[in-house]
C-alpha cells in the first residue's frame, strides 16, 4: 500500500521507478533479444524454482491415399528449470528528495550511475547463460572478420536454426574490426552509409549485428608479488573501481581466495582460480590468474593502502600483466537459445519504515520483462534518505544448439 505525499517525505515512488526502466531499457541489448518468460500475476521469493516448457518440432509426412493419420508427438520436447537465483540491488543516498523531484536533470544525473552498475551486472548474467554455448567459430587472439562471421552463418544453417531471430553481440574490439573489414567496406560505403556514421554494425550476412561493452574476453593475468608480510593489504583496480582491502598471505591458495573475494565484490559473475604459483623459499612470487567476463577490464593497477591505517600496508610490490592470449568471446544467438525470467517480489508488510513501489516494464516488443522495486526510507544514523533498486530474475541457456561462440 501506498503512504500519502506527506507520510514519503514528498517522495514520489512512480516517477523514480518510471525513470529507471526508461534509464534501464536501452542499456540491455542483450538482454531484452533473448527469449523471456513472464508472470505478473503474483510474487515470487529469490530461489524460487520455475519450470518452463520448451517446444519441440514436428514433421510433415507426406500422406498416402486411403491411410490413416498418426498423431505426432513433438520431438525434443522438454522443459528448462529456471532458478530465481539473482535479486540485483543499487541503494544510493538523496539529501534533498524534493528538490530531486521537482529537477529532472538532478534527478537523471542521480539515477544514471546507479542504473548503469544494474545494467551491466544483468547484461553480464544473461551474457554467462549465452557462454555455456559448446560450439564455436573463430580463432583467438585475432580480429573478427566477415568470414568469420559467414562460417558462424553456416553453422547456424547446417544445425536448421531458424533465420528470424538471429542476432551477433561482439566486443569493442571486434565492433572496430568489422567496421573497417575490407570485404565490408563497399557495404558499408554504399548500401549503410548511415552504420559508419553512427558505429553500428546492424544487419550482417543475417545477423543483427551491435557491439556490447561487457562482451566476455578471457585471459591469464599474472600477479607478481616481491615481499610482504601475512595481513599487511594492498588493492586492485578493476574496471576503474578500486577493491576494498586485500589481505596479502604466503599461502597462494588463501591469497587467491582473498583476491577474488575482494574482485566479486567489484563485478559479478566472474570466473578466477589459480593455474601457476611461483614460489621462493616460503614467498610466493608470481600468481598466474585466468580471468573471464570482464571485457578486457582486467586488474591493471595495484593501489596501495589508503590512509588511516598506518601500519598494514603492503610493504612488497605487485605488476600485474597478461599472459598469453587474450580471447575475446563474441555470441552468436537465436531468440530461442537463452531464457531470462523476471518476476516481481511480495510486498514489503506495513509499518517496516519503507516506502516500496514495483512497475514492470511489460512491453510485448521492446521491454525486458523486468519489474523494478523502489525503496525509499530514512537513515537516521547518516541524517540522509536512502533510495534503493532492486531487481529478481533467472536466466538460463535453454537450446545449446542455438548459440555459439565466436572467437576474436
């Protein structure tokens, strides 16, 4: 239930949550091209479990005269279980809400940055349910080309995926290379002038064809550690965000969990463990770590400890550099192949100190599906209002067939 204007200290919950899904929306290119299964009829829990059928297919036998028709049954016919696994949440505080209100720039400039860190944390969900794909075209550590991307077509007619529907997300690196791909170039010139100016790929060989800044990539990064002492800490930068306090420790298995306790926090899902430790004497000296899913955002800085905690600071040092290859993984995707399933959540009992609001963004051609939840309450400790998103889904990989990899 609704408080009145007064009882929300002039909070409007509709016009923040309107806001978000319009902010939201563009931000989930591949999110919003994968199939979606729905319920706006009642509310679910995170870990709730659905079960969620998938059509089969048919054949169309020729008949003969005077015979009789059998009943079909459709082939591979069968049913995904999808996990309510992910309820993704941004709170941010408002000292003037009001004010906030009454300023659609203010107001913007407030929810841009927290409806961004949403957007990326689901685009890199759906992204991870695509990667369980087993087919792949491409080769490593290269730029994609059109002949690349014309095998992928191949593939995808060989395996009878259908023609509609079909679409290709690639990196930002990838995105450059087509774009200057020579047997593309005449395309580009004279029949979609208007890609080059823009920067977008569009159709392809069949393909919808857009880049996606958090396109996975893998690669080995190595950190190498000279001295240090157990439980002095030290700091990543990943993605232009600094991790919170890292531990060092001799032990490189303890090591590497603490780092990449302290990276998930950062950006999630991420894949990390360890695949070569160094070590001199009792010092470990180099961490070689395989990273995914961070589009060549990888840990590119050490940060010192900050201030204020004079006597834990690393006293060792630590270069972090690639290793190898780096593969850039881009997807090719039917509809079909993925299922992202959003739902809405029960309703926050009355008398919590919270004011709570869910819209669904239902639009049968562009939306994604999702319903957005509005938090609003008042943080006495801080003196500030609070105003909190939150989001709950699953999403899974529900035809292997109709994905696939292609490298770059």
């Amino acid at each position: 239930m609704l408080l009145t204007l007064a009882q929300q200290g002039g909070f409007v919950p509709q016009i923040w949550a309107q806001e978000g899904l319009r902010l939201l929306k563009p931000m989930l290119p591949v999110t919003r091209r994968v199939a979606r299964d729905t319920d706006y009829t009642q509310a679910f829990n995170v870990g709730d479990t659905l079960t969620v059928p998938v059509p089969g297919s048919f054949n169309a036998p020729r008949k003969s005269a005077s015979s009789n028709v059998s009943k079909q049954s459709p082939r591979n016919l069968s049913k995904v279980t999808v996990t309510l696994n992910t309820h993704r949440t941004v709170d941010f505080a408002v000292s003037d809400i009001t004010k906030a209100q009454a300023n659609p720039q203010t107001m913007q400039s407030l929810m841009s940055s927290a409806i961004a860190g949403m957007s990326r944390a689901i685009e890199q969900d759906t992204i991870a349910a695509l990667m369980g794909a087993t087919a792949f075209s491409g080769t490593a550590g290269t730029d994609l080309t059109a002949a690349v991307v014309r095998t992928t077509v191949r593939n995808f007619n060989d395996r009878l995926i259908p023609v509609d529907g079909r679409h290709l997300v690639v990196s930002p690196k990838d995105h450059v290379a087509l774009l200057g791909d020579s047997e593309l170039r005449g395309y580009f010139n004279f029949i979609a002038p208007e890609a080059l100016r823009a920067g977008e790929l569009g159709p392809i060989f069949g393909f919808d064809t857009f880049m996606s800044q958090v396109a996975p990539a893998t690669c080995v990064q190595r950190l190498n550690f000279v001295g240090g002492n157990n439980g002095e800490t030290f700091r990543l930068v990943w993605n232009g965000f600094e991790t919170a306090d890292i531990a060092f420790n001799s032990t490189a298995a303890t090591l590497v969990s603490n780092i990449q306790t302290a990276l998930r926090a950062l950006t999630d899902p991420i894949t990390m463990g360890a695949s070569t430790v160094s070590v001199a004497g009792a010092a470990i000296t180099a961490i070689d770590v395989t990273f995914a899913l961070g589009a060549l955002n990888y840990p590119s800085a050490l940060v010192y400890q900050t201030e204020g905690v004079a006597g834990t600071a690393y006293t060792g040092t630590c270069a972090v550099t690639n290793q190898g290859t780096v593969t850039t993984n881009n997807l090719a995707f039917h509809r079909e192949s993925a299922l992202f399933c959003p739902r809405m959540f029960p309703d926050i009992p009355p008398g919590q100190g919270v004011n709570a609001y869910q819209l669904t963004d239902d639009d049968p051609d562009t939306g994604t599906g999702l319903t957005l939840r509005v938090l609003q309450w008042y943080d006495g400790d801080a003196r500030e209002y609070r105003v909190g998103f939150d989001v709950l889904y699953g999403v899974t990989l529900a035809r292997n067939v109709g994905a696939q990899r292609v490298l770059g």
